[in-house]
C-alpha cells in the first residue's frame, strides 16, 4: 500500500524517480508526489490521480537535484486530493517526507503541535511526522537529519517506511522502518530506496532490506544502519532474485493478461528441483530443517488474506487427504483478534503472495509468541514474512503486478499440495504407491494448463455477455468450491459486477431465490467424485430458468445438454482440478472487465500489496 522511491546520486533526478513510481504504481494510484532537493531548496509537487498525471505536471519542469524522494499514493486519512498526496513538509518546508503505514496517535500529536503554533496543511495522519522532524530539527542547530527523524518516531505509534530529505543536508535521505516494507538499493556512487525493489531494479540489482526498528541514512557514496536505539547493524547485501522482463508488460495488453498466460511456466517453477516422480519423493529445501515438526504436527493453522485465503482452502483439503490430520484456515484479520487455542502440536502457515500483508503477519506473530511454529508460503523473497516465519517455501512465481492475483494463486496452491504430499509421506498416512501417481499427474500439469490457454475464444465471447449483468453466482463442490470464491472475487475486483462464491449444495438454503434471466450462474463440474451431485445442482438451476456457464473436463460432450455455455478442461486428479478449472474464470473476469472497459491492473480503491489492516 503506497508506493515509495528515494534517489541520491547523479543520474537525471526526475527520470529516475518518475520511472521508480511506474514500477510501484500497483501498491496505490490515487494520488502522487515528488520532492527534489536542488539548490539548498525543496521543489514539491503533487497531484491528484495516476503517475501519468504527475509526469504531465512534471513536463518541461527542471528538478534535477542530488537527491529526491516520490511516493504514489492508496489513501487510508485523508481523501485523495493534491493536498493529501505525499510529500509532506513542516510549517517551514523545510524538510518533506513520504509514508507508507499509519501514525495511529496522529489526533494526539496533532492537538499537541496546534498548541505548540504549528498549522496543518492535510488531513492525513502523515503530516504530524513532519512536524516533530521539523521541531527538533528547528531546537538544535547541531541535530543531525537522523537523529532527528530517530527522535520524532519515538514519539509515534503505527507503522511506517518512511524517507525523509532536509534542504539542509543536500545529497542525503534519511529511511526508517517498522512494519511497512523498504529496501535499499546499493549502487556504484549512487543509492537508492523503494518500497519493493521493482522501484530501482533497472539500477542495480543489489539490495538491502530494512528490518523493523531500523534506521539508515544514505548519501551517493555511503550508507549507514542503525537501530532506532542508535546501534550500529551491519546489513547483509544481497542480490535480486528474478529478471527484469518479470515486470515488463512483454506485448500483452495487461500485466494480468501476461501473467495468466506465465502460468504454465510459473507452476513449473514452483516444483522444479523439487518434486521427483521417479524416486516418490518430494524435496522442500526450505523446509527441511522442520521435517521433525511437520512429522509430529497434530493440527495445522492456515492463515492469509484474500486469494492466499483461497489456496489454503484448497490445502485444507489435500492435507486432510494426504496427511490426515485437522486443519483450520484462518482469516488473517479475524484471527489476529481472537483468542485462538494453541495446543501441543500445532503448527501455523502463513501464506501470501506479497510476504507484505499487515494482517498476516499479524496473525502469525500471534502465533509465534504463543511459541508455536511458524511456517510460510511466500512468494516475494526477503519480504517481512519469509524473514519472520520460522521456515517456509517459495513460489518463484516472480513479481505479480496486476492488482488482481491470478498466478500466485496456482502457485500457492502447487506448493501447497507438495507440503501435503511431503507431509503425508513424512507421517506415513499418505501410501508409497498413491503418492507415486499424484507426483506423475502434478508434472503434467502445466501442460494441461497451457493447452487451456492455446484455446480462450469461447471465454471471450461468453465475456460478452457477463458484461452486461450486474450479479454473478460462482457455484463449485469439494475442490472447487474455493475456486468458486476465488472465481468471484475475481470478477467483482476488476469488472465491479457482484458476484457470490457458494458451495453449490447451500444454494438451495438461500441463494437459489435469486436465480433468474439476469444472474448467470458459472459451476464448477469437472469430472471428479462429487460430479452426479454437482448435476443435481445444475438440475436445479435450470428448473428456474437461471444461464449456465459450466466448467467440465474434456470428453463430457452430455453436459451440453445441461448448460447455455461449456468450456472443457483436461482430465487431472480430484485434487488438481483447482488448477486447471481456475484459468477460464481468471480468463472470463479479464475479458469481462476488458468489455465493460474497466481498469485491470489498476482496479478502482484497491491496490496490490496491503500493508495497513
Ligand atoms: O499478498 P497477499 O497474498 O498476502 O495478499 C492477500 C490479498 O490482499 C490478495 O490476495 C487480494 O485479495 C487480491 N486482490 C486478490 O486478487
């Protein structure tokens, strides 16, 4: 949630700053701003709306200093205006800074800096910040930039990633960190900071992440960690893990676009080196040190947000399957406020694509103070919940850009069907002979995947006419039912048409009274051992003259009977057809949202990475 990018050094300032916003614009676009130190002045300038509206504003405007600050905005206080948009500056602009987090007794410092006689320019929670940088800043001549940003965060509570430049310090930015991500950017007389390395990986690919509690100042030449206690840290440089054309659009029309299509290769990914048919096994590096703790679990807790939520739902499943032991999956959010019961033998996944989500991480610091073991499946390396769980497993699916999580998703659930395998071998409830063919199906499936995506012009014909409805029900059994779920909040985020996820037996308990001429209904039917009941469902749906989209397996050429519209998939496992069933609704919300010429990557109030609860 909001983007951040810092620059010191001697490359054009304004090229380099506008090009690190592009990079972040999917953490948040309502609002955008950049400030430049140049001259022993600060130049600012901030608008309302997308990136391209600052480049507009920017046009023909000379801000090259040696050092610079930009932020792209999700508001959380304040509505989206020119004023609320980052940066912010004291009464005396003297120093301006962008934010990422929230400043939770920003009320209190608010009233306190009123009565000290300083004004407000904003509504946001930010501004306070400024303030107090600037009011000790103001006190003592002498105060260095870092101490002063060092003292007026402990005055703060909330969370933050935060850069601050000072016109007084020319060539120099001043970062700090708790609970929102920042990454430094090491250079050659040149360095950099961004909310995720996207921000700068064109630059170097040499970065440096920020822990919580820690400050850093940076020039062109140098940087400096410490605590926010003013100890010296001696960070770890390390290096970016994925290519540069995973965050270029590649000739597709949309990151989301791309990144379905990435699909085939992205869930090979998830499983080369690591699952090996042959010899039954499958071999999870990260895990490996806790092989003696999955072998004893006796309960497991998922817990995540959004599509991560989804995938787990499907792990529930495989891992009752395949390991046979009870498992719960948790929002994030509810979780992080209950009172959960740990009992010996519990182990806790946390699962997200970003490794950035405030309330995941939440939820599994709940647990990791309780002292149970805390394990994730994460896909942005070196984020805070890969670097908080006690182990875990990578998707390497690359950067996902488009708001909408399409690709995490099957990889999540790849990698989360070899944990179920692992485990259930692991424990011995999962058969030499069973696990044998599942591994022969898993590697087939990116070719079953791709041969869904060589064939999509029946999806985009059926978009047609899901464009002009205003509610959709998504209905699915066993398996599918989390696709179901996923299926809808795939469509209502990017094309804004409602639409409900049900298991497709509960719809008779309810839903059922909504079905008519207007609200197609999309089933979930592949040929797995719930189908004759699914079948039922569809009876019924047709008995009311509701529209059927059915997602069957190749071969049903019956089920033509039943439905207004079929798209086939390959034959697979019970427990794989998550994977294969999921691509024509990613496909279906994408063409829709196209039709109804909606923004896909950029879909109105959300953003990518949601690092405030
Ligand atoms: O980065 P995470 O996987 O933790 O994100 C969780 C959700 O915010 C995310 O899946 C969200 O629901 C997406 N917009 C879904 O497309």
């Amino acid at each position: 949630m909001c983007g951040i990018v810092g620059y010191v050094g001697p490359k054009p300032m304004k090229g380099v700053l506008l090009s690190g916003l592009r990079r972040l614009e999917y953490r948040g676009y309502d609002s955008a701003g950049i400030a430049v130190e140049q001259d022993d002045k600060l130049l600012l300038v901030k608008v309302t709306g997308k990136i391209h509206e600052l480049e507009q504003r920017l046009a023909g405007v000379d801000m090259e200093g040696s050092a610079g600050i930009a932020h792209t905005r999700w508001a959380t206080h304040g509505e989206p205006n020119d004023a609320n948009a980052h940066p912010h500056t004291g009464c005396n602009d003297r120093i301006a800074l962008v934010h990422n987090g929230i400043i939770e007794n920003y009320q209190a410092l608010r009233t306190l800096l009123l009565e000290r006689g300083h004004h407000f320019s904003t509504k946001t929670d930010t501004e306070v910040l400024a303030h107090l940088i600037e009011e000790y800043l103001e006190k003592d001549e002498e105060c260095p930039l870092d101490d002063a940003v060092r003292l007026a965060l402990q005055e703060v509570d909330g969370t933050f990633g935060v850069v601050v430049i000072d016109h007084n310090n020319p060539g120099q930015l001043v970062v700090a960190r708790r609970g929102s991500p920042i990454v430094l950017g090491v250079g050659e007389n040149e360095n950099f900071v961004g909310s995720d390395s996207a921000a700068f990986a064109e630059h170097t690919r040499d970065i440096i992440y920020l822990n919580d509690d820690e400050i850093a100042t940076i020039t062109a030449s140098d940087y400096t960690v410490k605590t926010l206690q003013d100890e010296v840290c001696n960070p770890i440089v390390e290096e970016i893990t994925w290519e540069l054309d995973r965050i270029e659009k590649g000739g597709f029309d949309h990151f989301m676009l791309k990144e379905i299509h990435e699909q085939p290769q992205t869930v090979e990914d998830a499983m080369r080196g690591r699952v090996h048919p042959d010899l039954c096994e499958v071999k999870l590096g990260g895990l490996e040190e806790v092989h003696d703790i999955l072998v004893s679990a006796e309960r497991i807790i998922f817990t995540a947000c959004g599509t991560s939520w989804h995938a787990c739902l499907v792990a529930r499943r495989l891992i009752e399957d395949f390991v046979r032991i009870p498992v719960e999956v948790e929002y994030a959010s509810e979780f992080r406020y209950s009172r959960p019961v740990f009992n010996k033998g519990t182990v806790l996944f946390a699962v997200s694509q970003s490794g950035e989500t405030a309330d995941t991480l939440a939820a599994l610091r709940l647990a990791k103070d309780e002292g149970i073991p805390v394990l994730g499946v994460v896909n942005s390396v070196g984020s805070t919940i890969a670097r908080e769980t006690d182990a875990g497993v990578y998707l390497h699916a690359g950067p996902e850009i488009g708001v909408a999580s399409t690709k995490a998703f099957t990889s999540q659930v790849t990698v989360l069907s070899q944990i179920a395998l692992l485990m259930g071998r692991l424990n011995g409830r999962l058969s030499k002979k069973r696990c044998e063919g599942i591994l022969h199906e898993i590697v087939r499936l990116p070719g079953k995947i791709r041969s869904i995506l060589d064939d999509t012009g029946s999806i985009s014909e059926i978009a047609e006419v899901f464009g002009r409805v205003n509610n959709a029900l998504y209905l699915g059994r066993g398996y599918n039912f989390p696709v179901a779920l996923e299926g809808a909040l795939k469509l209502k985020e990017i094309s804004y048409i409602h639409a409900e996820g049900y298991p497709a037996a509960e719809m008779k308990h309810g839903p059922i009274a909504l079905i008519d001429d207007d609200m197609p209904v999309v089933v979930l039917a592949p040929g797995d051992q719930i189908y004759p009941k699914v079948i039922s469902n569809i009876e019924e749906i047709r008995a009311r003259k509701g529209r059927i989209l059915v997602i069957a397996t190749e071969g049903n050429e019956t089920i033509r009977d039943l439905a207004d519209w079929v798209i086939f998939v390959p034959k697979t496992l019970d427990c794989f057809y998550p994977l294969l069933t999921v691509i024509p609704l990613q496909l279906l919300s994408y063409y829709v949202a196209v039709a109804r010429g909606c923004d896909v990557d950029q879909p109105r109030n959300l953003a990518k990475s949601v690092t405030v609860e």
